[in-house]
C-alpha cells in the first residue's frame, strides 16, 4: 500500500452535550384553613345574670340541650335563672362541622331571706284562681311572641331612678314554707313619675284593665327572647305592637294591683329564667 502524500484522515463529528430538561415549576401550596374560634362569652356567670357571646356567623349555639337564637352576625345571649344549678353546658356547632362543650360555672348568690314565725297564709278562692288563670294565660301569650327588636344589643337604663325598696330574689320563709320570691326589683317614687324604656323593645303586652296581682300591667320584648315587665302602673302610655326606643315614657308609676305604696316593680326574663334588673342595668344612679 503506497501512502498518498497530502491526505488527512477525516476527523470524528464533535459530540454535543446532553442537557437534562428543566424541572416544570412546583404547584403553589395552599396552607389549610386556620380553624374557626369558638364562641367569646363575655358577662358575669352568676344566678340571675345575663351573658352576651360572639360565634362565627352560622354556628349553632345550644344551652343546657336546649338551642339559642343567634343573630346574622353570630352574637347571642344567654342567662341564668335565680335558682339556676351550679353548671351550665354549652355547645356550638361551628359552620366547619366541628363541635365544641364548655362547662361554665355558675357562681351562686346569696339571697336576702326573711323568716317569718306565722303561717303562710290561707288558700286562695277559686273566684281568684279563675281570674288569675286567665292573667297567666295572657302573660305567657305575650312572652311567646316574637319580635325583630334590637334591645337585647344595648347597655340597659334603669326606667326611673330612685330609692330602691324590694331586691330581685329575696324571700320570705312561713314557719318553714317558702313563699314565691320577688322576681324583680322595686323602686319607690311617688305616684306619676314617668317610666322610661330601659331599651329598645316592642310593645306584647299593655293590660286594658289591672291585673289581681300586677295591676296595671306593661311588657316590652327585646328581642332574643328578653323582655322587660312593668307592674303597678298608674297609666299605660303605649299599646301592643308599638316599637319604643330606649329613653321613650311608656307609663306612669302607681299602686295599682297588690301594693302597699307607689313604686315601680322591674322585672325581666330571658325565656324561662327570671334574671335580676340591677346586673343589667348597674347600680342605681345618684340623684
């Protein structure tokens, strides 16, 4: 084989590099939901008080088995009745399903009781049980009804300022036998001194003709089952189905009804449990 002047063998193709493909981009991660809060309670948990709470909107509130009204916006109201037991439980269904039990203590009081060494008195005609079965029918019928008031929301005003003369829960024992104890409290002033709404509420119930016990007798709803009851008024300046505004005369004080002086008996009640007038309202201003 002769070699042939002047030719190079070709040379190889270069290689080209093998670059690995890009990773595609990593799909955002979206953190879970924080979990919703419970309810805020906020109020004193004691016999006769009343409590106002915040949920989220949508949770389902329930007291003691029984469920509570809740506002769009998630706040309601809850109360404890003067007898109440030293427990409540409470429950909120949250819109997410979850559901939570608190236990809340409630701190009992110590009620102004007066033992008396004489019988409790005799039993009353059946004239008067029928007369005040149909008073008590009448009562029950307004506190079923509802209403759109907003007054459950508002800081309370006492309706008239003065000397107060009958304390909410006190009671008299007989020889050992309870009488019934004073579901409100009373306020001494003499006979027409205007009453005002002690907040907002709706008209259920203006007695056209006194009651055997209550006498001239005035109930104002506020909404979420809490009414106000005014008893022994000397006139009624409202009728059933009125919106008063807090501030608003609604009536004059009398002696209408079983009472031995002019005053003015408060009461109110958050479905069954009869609350006191002073925690709502604090203490009586001077003057």
């Amino acid at each position: 084989m002769v070699a042939l002047a002047g030719c190079v063998a070709p040379s190889a193709p270069p290689r080209t590099a093998m670059t690995a493909p890009a990773p595609p981009p990593a799909a955002p991660v979206t953190p879970p939901p924080a979990p919703l809060p419970g309810p805020v309670l906020t109020g004193e948990r004691i016999q006769g008080g009343l409590i106002h709470g915040t949920a989220p909107a949508g949770t389902q509130i329930i007291l003691d088995g029984k469920p509570v009204p809740t506002a769009p916006d998630g706040r309601f109201i809850i109360a404890f009745d003067r007898d109440a037991g030293p427990q409540a439980t409470l429950i909120a269904i949250l819109p997410d399903g979850r559901r939570q039990t608190e236990t809340l203590a409630v701190a009992p009081r110590a009620w102004e009781i007066e033992e008396l060494p004489i019988p409790k008195g005799t039993s009353p005609s059946p004239e008067f049980l029928r007369i005040r079965g149909e008073e008590l029918r009448q009562i029950a019928a307004a506190r079923a009804i509802g209403t759109d008031a907003a007054g459950w929301t508002q800081s309370f005003h006492w309706p008239i300022t003065g000397r107060i003369s009958g304390l909410f829960g006190s009671q008299r024992v007989y020889r050992g036998e309870k009488g019934a104890y004073h579901s409100g409290t009373d306020v001494a002033r003499p006979a027409g001194t205007p009453v005002a709404a002690p907040a907002d509420g709706v008209v259920i119930l203006a007695a056209d003709h006194p009651f055997t016990l209550e006498g001239n007798l005035l109930m104002v709803d506020h909404g979420m089952g809490l009414n106000s009851s005014f008893l022994h008024l000397s006139r009624i300046d409202v009728k059933p189905g009125d919106h008063v505004r807090q501030g608003q005369i609604i009536g004059a004080v009398g002696m209408t009804g079983r009472a031995t002086g002019p005053h003015l008996h408060w009461s109110l009640k958050w479905r069954d449990a009869r609350i006191d007038p002073l925690l709502l309202a604090g203490p009586m201003p001077a003057g």
